[in-house]
C-alpha cells in the first residue's frame, strides 16, 4: 500500500505543474476560506462552554462583513445533547450526541484547511501541489467515513440522530453524505492530473459545507401529518356519494324510458339470445336461468362501483360487469360442454364393450344402444337415450347420431358415430371396429396422463402468474383500503387496472400454451 501511495505521488508530481497559482479562482478561494470559518463556528456552537464571541461572531466572507448571531435553539437544545450519551467506545467510552456530531464538522473544517494548502502565498496558503496531499486527503475521507458511520448508527431508545437539534440532524446528515461523494472523487481528480477537476470538487465540498451551516439558522423541517377529518364530515361526503350514484341510476334508467324503441329492440335481441342459451344448456341436460348469469357479474360489479362513492369508478366497473355478464353464458355453456364430454369419454370405453357385446349375441345396434341407457349410469345413458328417444319418433337412426355428435363435445365419441354411419351404409364387421376404438381409447388415455404429467408445471405456473397479482391487490385493500380505492377511482387507476387484466391474460394464454401437446 506505502509502495503505492509512493508510486501515485511521484506520478502527480511529475504531471502536476510547477505552480498551483492557477488551481483556484479568487472566487473558489473565497468560497472555501468562508466555509472553513462557518465550519469552526458550527464546532463551536456544540461545545460544552462557549466564547462570548461566538454569540455575536463577524466573520469577513467574499468581501462582505457579516454577523452571525448564535440561534435560540442551542441555548436550550445543546445542554440536552451534551448530557445525551448516544455512543460507547471501548477507548474513548461514552460518548455525548452533541460530541458525536463535532466529529464530523471538525473533520470538514479540517478538510477545507488542507485544502487551503494549495493556495498561493498571498492568498495565505503555502503553494503545495495537490498530489502531495493525497495521503492526508485519503485519511481524512477515512475518518469522515467512519464518523459519519457513528451518526447512523447511533441512537438511544427516544432519539435518533436525525432528530437532533430540533429535527436538523436528518438535513445535515444528508449534506454530509454529499460531501463525502466529493472526497471520493478528488484522489480521481488528482490522479488524472486535471487541476479543474480538483478545484470544482473542493469548491462543491465548501459550498454544501455552507449549506449546511445555513440550517442551524433555518427552521427545522418536520413531517405534518394531514388533517383529519371529522366522522360527520366523512358521514356526509358518503352519504352525497351514495345519493350520487342513486341519481345515476335514476338517469340511466330515465334514459331508457325515454328511448322506448330502441330498449324495446336491445331487450328483443336480448331475449333471443337469452332463448338461444337456455335451449343450448337443455340440449347439455342442464337446467339454468341464464337471466342470472347475466345480471349476477354486472349487479356485483356495479355493487363494487357504489362501494367507491367514485362516479367515474361506477360508470367503469358497471360496464366491466355487464361485459363479464354477456361472456359468462357461453364460458358457463362451454365449460359444462368440455367437461359432459370429458365424463362421457370416461364411460366410452364400457358403453363400446357392452354395444360390442350385444352384437356378438344377435341384437343390432339400435337394441345394442337402449342396454346402454339402461345398465351405464349417466351422462352416456342420457346421451343413448335421446338417440333412441329421436329415432323412435321418427327420425333416422343416423340424423340422431349426427344431433348427438353436435351436442357432445368428444372425439372418441365421434370415430364410434361415422364408424356406425359407415357401417350401416357400406356394411362390415363392426364389432371389430368397436374393439379397435376401445383399444386407441386406452392408449390415447394412457398418453394424455403421461402429458398432463409433463405439463402439470406449466399450467400450475399459468394459474400462479394470473392469481398471485390479484391476491396481492386484495391483500393491499385489506391493510389500506381508502388509500386503494382513492387510487382505483381515478382515470389513471382504471387504466392501469385494464391494462394489468389485459397482459395478465396475455401472459396466462402464453404459459399455458407452452404447456400444450396435442395427441
């Protein structure tokens, strides 16, 4: 390290130049000469007795004379920190919060005295080159460091150092932080052998040592907490909130009448598709008003929307609900289609064995089918029993077959259907067929538990990218709901809201695509 410091010396002295008369300007001069005497007023400031002369101290700063009179508070202030023990040092043993704090000033005061080294003789300086200091340069940034370390560090169970005198602490801390930036960049500076990198950061150091000097004057700056309003201010703001939305709704509801035509067209449109539904949800053997599945989604959302006494954030949710609400007949309708389909594969295989059977014995398939929906449990028993239902009151065996077909969502279901339709149209050997379906069935469910094994990680990941932000927002609401509700009724909230539903499902679609084979 010696060697180094060695080496780093010989080659600024070699680089710097004979002179340091054109380091500083008269102005940068001034300016650490005025920041050095602040600095030893601040140290003095905090000590345990204090001069008569810094009460009313006059101190000659750019050319201008200025008095400095002590502040209020460090009559009353300072006594309290000195008798504060804030720090234990194993040598030097307690130590006072307002000694903690000279460290520091007199390690700036110090610094800014080096610095005045470099200054020409007139200037009162002793014309050393900057490069030979940067042993003293690199100590003091050490100790500055360290006592800088302490006053983070140090604390007692009522106060910390950032609330020292009157709250000030916090301020200066982080001006002393700043200067502790410019101490790191002058060994850069010197090393690179640019006197005007070196002048700027000495001259920066002094003028936020000036600054922080101009704290002890200002007032301290504290948290204000804001207002808080009263429960009957808060009553009465809800309360026109609520009436609000009833108006709204009063007016959207005059709107309609209003405009009887054109209500009485969207609530025809409205009740055809209702119609097409409700026979779509028969045809799956499900009973189910879909009225409900319309209104359910939009009468929550528009709940939820009165719940944030916005308008903006009513008008918002009311739409995204009636959307959800028009979507969820045919998501609800698909959904029990997939999964009716999926039951009926299930029981595939044994309905093929027993219709395999019953022609092995002599009965044709339409008797083959009625053993079917009598000895297998339903959904298949139900799906035969409406082939044989259709074909006993007229229609074609393989018409019924198609209709079945339409309304089941399965593919192995399907191969047994044309190969039935094939066969009573062309003839052949249909037991073997059936036999042959029930063997593909076993190998493509054996292939679709080894894929769902192999997939289970993405789809799991899939449920986990589209869930996991929405607990988070739920739990958010739970510990600052008018801070969320605030937000969320804003335009700004409603966009991110839509934008983050927008790329969740994007994102889910893409993990869950990554996650699909098909067999």
């Amino acid at each position: 390290m010696r060697k180094l410091i060695a080496l780093m010396l010989l080659l600024t002295a070699l680089g710097s130049s004979p002179a340091s008369a054109g380091v500083f300007t008269q102005a940068e001069m001034d300016e650490i000469s005025c920041a050095a005497l602040k600095m030893q007023l601040f140290y003095y400031y905090l000590a345990p007795e204090k001069d008569a002369k810094i009460l009313n101290y006059t101190m000659t700063c750019k050319g201008a004379k200025n008095t400095y009179k002590m502040p209020k508070w460090v009559d009353t202030v300072v006594p309290e920190m000195l008798g504060r023990k804030v720090w234990r040092d194993p040598e030097e043993g307690e130590i006072s919060e307002a000694a903690l704090w000279q460290t520091p000033v007199s390690i700036v005061y110090e610094y800014l005295e080096l610095t005045r080294k470099t200054f020409p003789p007139e200037a009162g300086g002793a014309n050393i080159q900057p490069g030979l200091l940067v042993k003293e340069y690199a100590d003091i940034r050490i100790r500055f460091q360290m006592s800088l370390d302490r006053l983070y560090r140090a604390r007692t169970r009522e106060v910390t150092m950032g609330d020292s005198m009157n709250g000030r602490g916090r301020t200066i801390m982080a001006s002393f932080n700043l200067i502790l930036k410019e101490m790191e960049s002058i060994a850069d500076a010197i090393s690179s052998t640019n006197s005007r990198r070196y002048a700027e950061a000495v001259t920066a150091s002094a003028v936020l040592s000036q600054d922080t000097f101009r704290v002890l004057f200002a007032a301290p700056r504290k948290y204000a907490p804001p207002p808080q309003e009263s429960a009957a201010k808060k009553m009465f703001l809800r309360a026109l909130g609520i009436l609000g939305v009833i108006l709204m709704f009063l007016a959207v509801r005059a709107f309609f009448l209003g405009n009887d035509e054109k209500t009485n067209v969207m609530m025809g449109r409205y009740s055809k598709k209702v119609e097409v539904f409700t026979e779509a949800f028969s045809r799956q053997f499900i009973n189910i008003n879909v009225k409900y599945l319309v209104l359910g989604p939009a009468a929550v959302m528009a709940f939820l929307g009165m719940l944030t006494m916005s308008v903006p954030a009513f008008f918002f949710l009311s739409g995204v609900g009636l959307y959800i609400g028009m979507k969820t007949p045919a998501f609800v309708l698909n959904t029990m289609k997939l999964a009716r389909g999926r039951k009926i594969d299930g029981q595939l295989m044994d309905g093929l064995i027993l219709l395999s059977n019953c022609l092995r014995s002599g009965l044709d398939v339409v008797q083959g089918f009625e053993m079917v929906s009598k000895d297998l449990l339903p959904p298949i028993s139900d799906e035969f029993a409406l082939v044989i239902k259709n074909y006993q009151l007229g229609m074609s065996f393989e018409k019924a077959l198609g209709v079945m077909e339409e309304r089941v969502e399965s593919k192995m279901l399907s191969y047994m259907i044309r190969a039935i339709v094939l066969q009573r149209q062309m003839g052949g050997n249909l037991t073997k067929v059936f036999e042959r379906i029930v063997v593909d069935i076993r190998e493509e469910s054996k292939l679709e538990e080894k894929t769902k094994a192999m997939t289970a990680q993405q789809k799991i990941q899939s449920i986990v990218v589209g869930v996991m932000p929405w607990i988070m927002v739920g739990v958010m609401f739970l510990f600052q709901p008018e801070t969320m509700i605030k937000f969320y009724g804003t335009p700004i909230g409603m966009a991110t809201a839509l934008f983050c539903v927008i790329w969740i499902s994007i994102g889910m679609k893409v993990v869950a695509s990554l996650g699909k084979i098909r067999v």
